[in-house]
C-alpha cells in the first residue's frame, strides 16, 4: 500500500504560507532582478527544531499601493487562520502554528513610498523527535 507522504518541516511552512493565494518565497530564495516577484507576494523564514522547543519564524506581506487596506485584510485572514488552526501532520510527528507577539507590525521601504510591508511574527512548536 503505498500512502501520500506527508510534508517535512519546510515543506509545510510553505504549504501554510502559500495557502493564502500569493505568490510565495522562503526569504532566503526571494528572486532578483528581472525575475524579481510581482506585488503582492509572501516571504516567509525557514527556521527548525524538534519536540520541547518553541521556535520564532516571520513573514512578511509585500503590496505595492498608495493604502494599507488589502494589505490589513491580509494580515486578519492570516491571524484568523492561526486562532482556528490544528497542529498540522508532518513528516515525523507534528507542526503547531501560532500566533507570536506582536503579530503584525507595519513597515516602509524608504525607496519606495508605495511599498506597503507588514511584518508578522509567528510562533511553531515542533511535535517531532528530530
């Protein structure tokens, strides 16, 4: 019987960043230049550990826009998500999401005043012996 294998630790951060209809990038393989992304997109930390310790990870939304009000909408229907969300089945054990303190923090981009960033802090607990 062969079943569906289930997603490493990076694997399901992503799947967890992605899964809010954006354009997505662990903020270590953000591409440049003229492949550089299109506003909005996600950029996301990659950060592990296994079970007893609880491990600070960010993202970020990026907009370009002359309001902050998509963008906000964004960071809720992120924060709503982790209020609701269950640990999630991992390769190994279990992925805990949840939100960090602060959770959103508005940023500028002092070359582009259209720039529209928000920082969020998260925190994992990882249900896994490695």
């Amino acid at each position: 019987m062969i079943r569906d294998a289930l997603p490493d630790k990076a694997q399901a951060l992503y799947q967890f960043w992605s899964s809010f209809g954006l354009s997505t990038y662990d903020e270590s393989s953000v591409p440049t230049g003229s492949n550089a992304p299109k506003f909005p997109y996600i950029t996301y930390s990659v950060v592990t550990d296994n079970l007893g310790n609880n491990v600070g990870l960010t993202g970020s939304l990026w907009y370009r826009s002359s309001s902050w009000a998509a963008i906000s909408q964004k960071a809720e229907e992120i924060a709503k998500r982790l209020e609701n969300l269950s640990p999630i089945k991992i390769e190994g054990g279990y992925m805990w999401l949840k939100r960090g303190s602060p959770f959103a923090q508005r940023m500028s981009d002092s070359n582009d005043d259209m720039i529209r960033r928000i920082y969020i802090n998260i925190t994992a607990e990882f249900l896994t012996a490695y």
